[in-house]
C-alpha cells in the first residue's frame, strides 16, 4: 500500500515532537529515565524517518517485531523508575529478559506459539504499565492530573504495537489495509498524548 | 522584459538549487557554529557571496561537461548540454557570478575569502578539469570542494581555521561519498556510456557499498565530535546520539544486505541527517 502525502506529514509531525521530547522534555529527569526515554522516542523517531523514507514496506522487514517492543519496554522502565522504587530493579530484569526473549524468538523458527506467547507478554505488561501508572499516580496526587495523558499515550502505543506485531506474526487482528492506514495518525496522537503528558504532568 | 525573465529561466537549472542550497545551508551551520552573537549583515553578506561562488562553479563544471552531460540520460537536458545556452554564454555567466562570489567574499574577510576560493578551485580546477576523467578518486577532490562551505562559515565567524571547523568540513567530506557513489551505482550505465571512471566501474559494487558504509559511519564521527567540541546542550547531544544511531545501523544494513534499495535508504536517510544535523548546529546558536 503506498503511503500518502498526508501519511509523511503526519509522521514528520510524529517525529518533530519525539525530537522536542528528546531535547528539552526529558532535560531534568534522573539519569536512567533520560536513557530510557532517549531510547524510547529514539526509536520512535527513527522508526517514523524510516517510515517516510522507505514508505510502508519497511514493515515488511522482519526485524519490526523487535524493534517495536523496544518502545513500550523502554518507556515502563523509564516510569517505573521514575514512579515505583521499589520494583526498578526487577522491571529493569523484566525488560532485559523480555526484550532477549522476542529477539531470540524471532530469530530462529519456531513452528509453535512460544513466540507469538513471548510477542503477548513483553508487549502486554509494558502496555499495561504504561497505560495504568501515569493514571493512578496522577489520582493519588503524586503528579499533576494531565500526567495521565502519558497513559492514554501507552492505550495507544498498546494497541499500535499489538497491531503490527500480529499483522507481522501472520495472524493480523484487523486487515493490513486498516492497519497501514491507521498506522500514522495512532502514532502521532499517541506521541502528542506522551509529550503532553510529560509537560504537563 | 520577457526576454530577461527567459533568459533568468534558462540560467536557473545551471547551479542545481538543491545542491547549491544544502551547500550554503552548511556554510550558514558553520557560522552559527560558534554561537557568537550573529551579526545580521555578515551573515545575509556571506550568504550572498557564497551562493555565488558555489553557483559560479556549478556553471563553470556545466560548461566544462556539457559533453558528458549531454551523453548522460539524468542530465541530457540541462541547458549547456542540450545546447539552449551557448557554451561560450554559459562559461561567460560561470567566470562572472564566481568573480562576484570570491571577489565579494575576500572584501568581507581575507582567510574567509581564501576558504571560498579554495572550495571554488578544487571544484572547478582539480574535479572538474583535472580529474573527473580520469580517476574514480576524482570524489574525493570533488568532496574537499563541497566540504568548504561550512569551513568557510565556521572561519568568518571564529576568524581562524579551528578543529571544530575541521571536523564540520571532514563531516561534509564524508557525507559526500554517499550521494555521488549512491549515484554512480544507480546510474552506472550513464556514466560508463560518458567514460566517466566511477567507483562501480572500477571496484565492483560490493566494495562501493563499503565505502559508502563506511564513509557515512566517519561522517557521523566527524559530527560527533564537532557537536561535543561545540558544546551542544545534552539534549541536542541526546537528539545527535539517536539520529546517528539510525545512521550505524543504515550503514550495517547496507554493508550486510547488498541491495539498491538499502543503499539508497541509507543515502536519503544521511541527507535528511546532515540537514538536521546542520539545523541542530544553526538552532543551538539563538
């Protein structure tokens, strides 16, 4: 499916904000959520200038699955950190392991469900993190309200990633078409929701 | 009067505006480089001299290969090569705007004219007249041209030739190599039927897609460590780190899958990374 003029400036958009939040939206964190939130838009950014350049075949590659988790793994260990002490060093395990994992298990074939299992969970428990600490935290009052938009970004990043990577995996939730045409504006409204978030909260 | 505007119309495609634009976009990332306060004048003043000298030898290497250009399918059309403009016109128009541009840019300040006249005579003497016929290596020369403009920025700002100054040319000379041998690759049979040496031709296609490789991994080195020596604020750091890990990861794809569309991937991927690069440089200076 070819990519659309509307589709490259939604995703110039989407890359222009992962630059700002790189630049100035991180600058007074601690040391450890920077990296992870470096990583984490990094990727984002990268991702959408591959995107406008090489259109959406570069979805094809199979290396999207794991590139795709990096996001949501990244941003949760960045707000655990940030939000949940007590819990840094066994997410920070979890997303080591999780990452290895889906990279392992999209490196050889495998003619059973472990990886489409491994896909499941290492997007899944990120995805949740991401979409439920910045809400509860923010309703106990240890931030401002509007950080719960950082969880409204993580719905979304949720559902984005699953998308693709079960459209990858060869048992798509929904018709690649839809897919592909959803694809630009999820992920800009979903970095607005993050940059917002982190702003604002 | 419409004969003027005409006349204008047949004279714009001869500096190749995208090229001539990202070259002086450089020079203008040279000179806010140095974060010093920006005399308005001086730069409007540099950008004026140095569209010139860069346009000037543009014109003055259509004219020299309007014969190749004219055996070439990608440039066939371009006016001294499909015969709309004289060649004698289009060597006149060449020696005019250059002695405009260097004559322009020596008044503003001597070692920034010697920069702009260097990158005029490595462009037009030693590319163009000399080598381009006679070596693939030709590049390398045709780079150290392109690398001046942002050495020339740098030099007016700072008034002297500096590392960081060195290291934003090296960035530049690096970068070259993946547009000029992304296109000697994609045009291979062009320049073979015109019996221009290129790296293709000369060393096979897997070693081009090496030096291309490579040549972008010493061009995001070289801008590096001209951002660190600048003393970028962490997060345009940050912004720089992630972008050229892009870039490392582009140049490993093309080293490992061997393809045209890698390659050019890579190729428009380094452009767009050089421009942001250069406004990174440019926005760190207000």
């Amino acid at each position: 499916m070819r990519m659309s003029v509307l589709d490259r400036i939604l995703l110039l958009l989407m890359c222009l904000l992962a630059a700002y939040q790189i630049v100035v939206g991180i600058d007074a964190m601690d040391e450890a959520p920077i990296i992870a939130y470096t990583i984490a838009f990094g990727v984002l950014l990268i991702a959408g200038l591959l995107l406008i350049i090489l259109g959406f075949e570069a979805l094809d590659s199979p290396i999207v699955v794991v590139v795709s988790t990096i996001i949501p793994l990244s941003m949760a260990t960045g707000l655990v950190w940030q939000h949940l002490a007590s819990f840094r060093t066994s997410y920070l395990l979890f997303a080591l392991i999780g990452f290895a994992a889906v990279t392992f298990t999209r490196s050889i074939r495998m003619d059973n469900l472990l990886p489409v299992i491994t896909i499941a969970i290492v997007h899944g428990i990120p995805g949740l993190t991401i979409f439920l600490l910045p809400i509860i935290v923010s309703l106990r009052g240890e931030t401002e309200p509007l950080f719960s938009l950082v969880g409204i970004g993580g719905a979304l990043i949720g559902i984005g990633g699953l998308l693709l990577s079960f459209l990858r995996t060869g048992r798509p939730i929904l018709p690649k078409e839809t897919v592909l045409r959803v694809l630009p504006g999820l992920l800009l409204l979903m970095t607005v929701f993050f940059v917002a978030g982190f702003k604002y909260g | 009067m419409s004969s003027i505007i005409n006349k204008i119309k047949l004279y714009i495609p001869l500096i190749k505006s995208l090229q001539t634009g990202l070259l002086l976009a450089t020079g203008i990332a040279g000179y806010l480089s140095a974060h010093a306060p920006v005399h308005i004048p001086t730069l409007i003043a540099m950008s004026i001299s140095l569209f010139l000298a860069i346009s000037g030898s543009t014109i003055m290497n259509m004219w020299y290969d309007h014969d190749i250009d004219a055996k070439m399918k990608r440039t066939h059309k371009r006016p001294a090569a499909s015969g709309e403009l004289s060649r004698n016109e289009v060597f006149w128009v060449g020696v005019v705007v250059s002695a405009l541009g260097i004559g322009w840019a020596v008044l503003i300040a001597p070692l920034y004219g010697l920069v702009v006249f260097a990158g005029w005579f490595f462009d037009v003497v030693v590319y163009t007249l000399w080598l381009k016929r006679v070596t693939c290596w030709s590049i390398v020369w045709g780079g150290i041209s392109g690398a001046m403009p942002i050495l020339s920025g740098r030099v007016l700002a700072v008034n002297q030739i500096d590392l960081i100054g060195i290291l934003l040319a090296l960035s530049i000379l690096f970068w070259i190599p993946t547009h000029t041998l992304t296109f000697s690759l994609k045009f291979r049979e062009d320049y073979s039927n015109a019996g221009v040496p290129t790296f293709p031709s000369t060393y096979g296609e897997a070693f081009t897609r090496a030096v291309i490789a490579l040549s972008s991994v010493l061009a995001a080195v070289a801008i590096g460590w001209a951002a660190i020596l600048i003393g970028l604020s962490a997060g345009y750091l940050r912004l720089i780190a992630v972008l050229t890990a892009g870039l490392l990861l582009l140049a490993f794809a093309t080293f490992r899958v061997q393809s045209e569309r890698a390659n050019f991937s890579l190729f428009r991927y380094a452009s767009l990374y050089m421009l942001s690069a250069m406004i990174i440089l440019a926005m760190q200076a207000f």
